[in-house]
C-alpha cells in the first residue's frame, strides 16, 4: 500500500521543535485578488454562535491578522517533505493585504427540478469567514443575507475549517447553518472531518494529556498552537461545535468522485468500505482514548501520496476499494503540488498563483486546498469538471 512521504524516527523524547509547522517555502504574499466579499463579523467583534451572518452591507475590510506562510501540518513521527526546513521562530511575519471588494452578489442559482441538483466541493477554509462568502457567493450558493440559494443543489466542504484563519467558528457555524437550510430546500450541505478537526476535537477533550507519538511524549494542545491555534476559537468553541465535528464522515462517494480530505492512502488502515472508515473514525473518537486519536491525526496528517511516481496507482488502489473514478481531496496546498513557491523578499515572483483545482496523477486526483492561509484563492467549484 502506498502511503505519504515520511518515515517513523527513532523513538526519543519530543520537544515543542518536533510539532513546528515546516515552511514549505517562504512565500511572499501578494495583495488579495478581488471577489471578496468584506463581512461584518470579522473582529474586532465575533459573532455569537449560531447567529445568522448579515452579508448585505459592503463596508472596508478588516486587515487580517498577521499569517506565517506555512499551510502544512507536522505530526511527531513524520518528516517533513524533502527539501523543506524547520520553520524558525525568528521569520519575519507576512501580511496577507487587504481583501478587495466587490459591489455586486450574483443571482441565487435556481433549483434545476426533482431529484438531485449539481454538485459543488469546497476546499480548505481555515478560519477565512470572508473569502469563503465570497466563493460561496460567486457560485450563487448563497444570497446577499448569507442564506442558502442554491435550491436542490449539494454542496460538499472538504474539511480543515478552523485554524490560522481569524473566524473558525463563525465557518463551522456558517456551514451547520447552510445544512438545515440546504436541507429544507431539497438539496444538501456536508462536510467532511479534516485533521485540523480532529487537532481542535483533541486539543479541547486532552489539553496537555501526553499521548505516545512514536517519537516520545507530545500533547494535542501543543500540537494545536504550532500549527495555528486560535485561542478566539478555543473560547467559542461549544459543545455543539465538538459533536457536530466528530459526527463528521471521513470518506464519500459523489457521482464517481471519492471525496476525502487528505491525499494519503491511510484511510485503508481504517476499513475497505466507505461505511467502514466512517464507522471507524466515529468509533474511535467516542471512546475518547487520546492515544487513538492521536494516531488517526497523525496518520490523516500525511500528505504527497499522489503526487511523485507512483501516485497515480495510489489513487488507483483507493478506487478499486471504496470505489470512484477520481479522487477529490484538500489539505496539500496547490502552490506546493505543483512546485510554484516563491521567496519572502519576492525576488522570484508575486508568489503562488492558482486560479482553480489541481488536475494530477494522470488525470485521477483532483486538488481543492487553493493556499487561502498564504494569500491564494479559496476554492468552491462545480463537479464534474470539464478539463
């Protein structure tokens, strides 16, 4: 079985070095491109939760706060891929620029009749409340009062909803809205579990419990902080928010295409059907045992299984047993799939620039995570794709 790169290091003792978020790159960040929708509940004041989010009113944007350019995740016991370095707690900050606005929101999408309406996924959010209205809006998905328009129509989000973005809650609170209201207008939005749910799941239930990493003793609420940790979302965070995340799925199936949100072959490790690996997943993180959890992050951690020789037969391998004819998944930024990084200083170029999904591993696997944390386009778009 094929799986991402990184191998298991001789059992030691961790420090918090061992959780840092390798850069990937130092990549400058260019002003945000125009089709985002300013909202009004970014900081300084959040939202209560469960409030509907008012989306009519277009005022200046909130600069956001201060991101490191660094969208990758590190678990004890993985490496980071090669030719990344350890990030070091001296690099400079990079601004991520103001977001542009935009004057006009597109009509809501009709619904197209009985049955089932088009499909749309929805990459990696981390926090970003504003981009995510914007793309949700430019597909016609959602009106001017951030209300579900979009009739019959089934929208998927592929995990990663919180974490170094400013509004983690205020997403997982839009998205649970968008369900009920999907819902009653015959269509449906879902979501799937993200490691950074299962970070924030284990970083509230463990706090500072030590779990067996492979690699010595980590905890989930050191793992949390260095890979982008927002004590504004620990405080909102509500019982509410913790079931609604656990009870997510891992893996679908959606007219041919296998949803998931890690591009790793390690959702095999948890059942050879789809209803097994959700079973699974829900199973562990009812019995609430922290070194299990730990291992199902770690392992939805990994990352590139797709991308170097021999990708296209791991895809292959997932489809021959969950079934599908693509595989559709986040957590890898594009800019790094596809080896377009620039430099802090900006001496080779504006930086990443990734006007829409990923098509790899010999047309098989289809990539959704644009690089919102690093100033990219934050990515809603329709199945199938015609490419």
């Amino acid at each position: 079985m094929t799986q991402g790169a990184g191998q298991e290091p001789v059992v030691r003792t961790a420090t918090l070095r061992d959780f840092r978020v390798p850069p990937y790159a130092q990549t400058p960040v260019p002003p945000q491109t125009a089709g985002a929708v300013p909202h009004p509940s970014l900081h300084p004041r959040a939202p209560e939760p469960h409030a509907p989010t008012p989306y009519a009113s277009v005022q200046p944007p909130a600069a956001a706060p201060p991101q490191l350019p660094h969208p990758g995740n590190v678990a004890v016991g993985d490496e980071p891929p090669e030719g990344y370095t350890p990030t070091e707690r001296d690099l400079p900050v990079i601004n991520r620029g103001d977001t542009v606005q935009v004057q006009a929101v597109p009509e809501p999408r009709p619904a197209t009749g009985e049955g089932l309406g088009p499909l749309f996924v929805v990459g990696d959010v981390h926090g970003y409340l504003d981009e995510l209205l914007a793309a949700l809006a430019e597909q016609g998905l959602i009106d001017a009062d951030a209300n579900w328009a979009a009739g019959n129509a089934r929208l998927w989000f592929l995990g990663d909803f919180t974490d170094r973005g400013p509004d983690g809650i205020g997403v997982i609170d839009l998205v649970m809205r968008l369900s009920a209201e999907a819902a009653a207008a015959g269509g449906y939005c879902k979501a799937l579990m993200g490691n950074h749910e299962l970070l924030l799941i284990g970083a509230k239930r463990f706090s500072d419990t030590p779990v067996n990493s492979g690699a010595g003793t980590a905890t989930f609420q050191a793992a949390w902080l260095l890979n982008g940790g927002q004590k504004s979302d620990m405080d909102r965070l509500q019982d509410v928010h913790l079931q609604w995340m656990s009870r997510l799925d891992a893996v679908v199936e959606e007219d041919g295409h296998l949803l998931m949100h890690s591009d790793t072959t390690a959702y095999l490790d948890y059942g050879s059907t789809i209803e097994d690996v959700n079973d699974t997943v829900h199973a562990i993180l009812t019995r609430n045992d922290a070194d299990e959890c730990w291992d199902l992050f770690r392992k939805l951690t990994k990352r590139f299984a797709f991308r170097d020789e021999g990708g296209a037969e791991a895809v292959r391998e997932l489809m021959t047993t969950y079934g599908g004819q693509r595989v559709v998944h986040g957590h890898s930024p594009i800019p790094y799939l596809l080896g377009e990084v620039g430099t802090e200083d900006g001496e080779n170029g504006s930086g990443p620039v990734v006007n829409g999904p990923h098509v790899y591993a010999d047309g098989l696997a289809i990539a959704m995570d644009g690089g919102v944390t690093m100033a990219g386009k934050l990515l809603v778009v329709q199945l199938p794709l015609h490419d």
